[in-house]
C-alpha cells in the first residue's frame, strides 16, 4: 500500500492531473474541534526539526495508508510533553520542496531526528510501538542517514530545488487547463518544446564553454606554429645584430694574435742574428789573417838552405785551413 501511494505521489507532482485536485484540499476541521498538538511544518520552518528530538511524519491527504495513522498520529502527538519529544507532520503535496529534501519516495514516511541527525523510522505504525521507540531510545540502535543524504546538506538543498521546480510545472499546467482552457495534451506538447529549447540552449552553452576552456587540435596547432614562427623571426634578427659584434670581437683578438706572433718572431730572430754576425766576424778574422800570413811569407827573403819546394809546402799548409 505504501509503494501505491508513492507511485502515485510522482505521477501527481509530475503531471498534475485535474482528478488530482480532488485530494489535494485537506478537509477542514469542523468548528468545537480541539486544536491539533502535531507541529505542521514547512519550507520555511523546517529548520526547527534540527534542535530538540522530534518525529516527523510525511503525508498526503489522498494516501489511504497515510489516513489510517491519522487518528493515531494525533494522538501520539498528544502524549509528547510526557516523552519530550515534538511531533510534526509534513504535507508534499503542499510542500514538495520539503518532501524532495528529505528525499520521500514512499507514503507515509517517518523520520525521527534528534539534534540534527535523522533516523527513517521503519517499525510498526501503532501508538504503543512508537512510544516505546522514544521511551525506550530504540532509535539509537538505528543506523542514521549518510551525511550527504542529510536533509541539511548541499546535495540535498539541490533536490529540494528540483522537487519545488517539479510543484511549479504542475502549477503552470493546471493554469493552461483549468485557467485558460487549453487542451491537456496542447499543453504537454507546450512543455516538450519547452524542455526541447532548454535542452539545445543549455548545450550550446556547454559547447561555447568547453571550446573556450579545452580548444581544438587543430587551433592549437596554429596557434603553436604562429608562437614557433615568431621565435625563430626573434632568433634570426638576434643573430643578424649580434653578428657585427662578433666580427669586431673576432677582429681584434686576430690583431692581438698577430702581434704576439710578430714579438715572439722578434725575440727569436735576435739570437739568431747574433750568432750569424759572431761566425761572419771569425770568418773575416780568419781571412785577415791568412792573408797576413801570406803576405809576410811573400816579405820574407829565401835563405840558402831552403828550396823552393819548402816554400811551397808552406803556402799549401797557409792555404789549407782556409779552406
């Protein structure tokens, strides 16, 4: 019975039929009743279920299941001031925003929260079991609910957006057909199109985003090749500027080179110019005085006991070291 009636709940909140709004007025309560314990909360007081202990029970007035608690839920409620607690009760077909934030699929569904941490109440559904639950703290026995399915969590503040966005549509549907009398099925097709422009507009966007973040190859590429041109043209007229200093540099360490070579070639040849002078002076010595020596044997008289054949023996003994 529970899973009819969250079947149903999606099928209401989705589409809206007009069969729909038959269950949807809660019926009012007659004059002379006494006036309700069960805190009625909403999109705006659902805070207050995140301090104290309370037990919360989400409903529908057209849910079978949920109109047989009615009377016990009421009556659970009048017994809180002796458990401490606070019981409350939420409608989702008044709140869908607030059944979407507490993520309810199935009607009815219950939730105990104590300072914030929530347990999903699955036990059975009469007065004495659920006194015992609080009396006696079985709910710390029960796991809680995983911090980001936390009806105070981010991701679950984005489903509550989704669940009141469902509400909306089915507020602008019912305008078209009971307001302005357009056919049931013009204005699902006025939806599609809708959700069909939405769709094409959100993935353009998507698009335009993404090439902006992500580019092509194909402009990488260019856009590479242009940055590689531009260096090489840097390159090349750094080096056509660079080139005329390095001529000059060139130019004049081949100067310095040059005139050391010319010192050391200069300091070579001295020595050498000095032996050459020293064996040209021995040489002219050693003529001067050969020729002196034969001059002074051509001065001197031949004496009777020495021929002519001495004489020549002599000269050819000058002559031969001059050689």
């Amino acid at each position: 019975m529970a899973a009819s009636c969250g079947v149903a709940l999606l099928w209401v909140a989705a589409l809206g039929s007009p069969a729909a709004s038959l269950f949807f007025s809660s019926p009012a309560g007659s004059p002379g009743e006494p006036r309700s314990r069960v805190q009625v909360l909403s999109g705006s007081n659902w805070s207050l279920v995140l301090q104290g202990q309370w037990m919360v029970e989400f409903y529908a007035p057209w849910c079978p299941a949920c109109q047989q608690i009615e009377l016990i839920w009421e009556s659970f409620a009048k017994e809180s001031e002796k458990l401490d607690i606070t019981v409350g009760k939420v409608d989702v077909t008044q709140e869908p925003g607030l059944s979407g934030r507490f993520f309810v699929t199935t009607l009815p569904t219950i939730y105990h929260a104590n300072d914030g941490v929530f347990r999903r109440y699955r036990g059975s559904r009469t007065l004495e079991d659920l006194q015992s639950y609080v009396l006696e703290k079985k709910w710390e026995a029960v796991e809680p609910v995983a911090g980001w399915k936390s009806p105070s969590s981010i991701v679950m503040h984005g489903m509550a957006g989704l669940f009141h966005l469902s509400g909306c549509i089915r507020q602008i549907h019912s305008y078209f057909t009971d307001t302005l009398g357009i056919h049931v099925w013009i204005s699902y097709a006025l939806f599609i199109l809708a959700t069909l422009l939405i769709g094409l507009f959100l993935g353009l966007m998507l698009v335009v985003i993404s090439d902006c973040l992500c580019p092509s190859k194909s402009s990488y590429r260019n856009e590479t090749s242009e940055v590689i041109t531009k260096e090489n043209m840097e390159n090349a007229e750094n080096a056509v500027l660079e080139e005329p200093e390095e001529a000059t540099e060139h130019s004049a360490d081949d100067a310095e080179e040059a005139a050391e070579v010319k010192d050391l070639s200069e300091g070579e040849d001295a020595p050498n110019s000095s032996v050459v002078d020293s064996e040209e002076d021995l040489a002219l010595g050693k003529e001067s005085g050969e020729e002196e020596e034969m001059e002074e044997l051509n001065e001197q008289p031949l004496g009777d006991s020495e021929t002519e054949s001495t004489v020549r023996q002599r000269r050819s003994q000058v002559a031969d070291p001059g050689l």
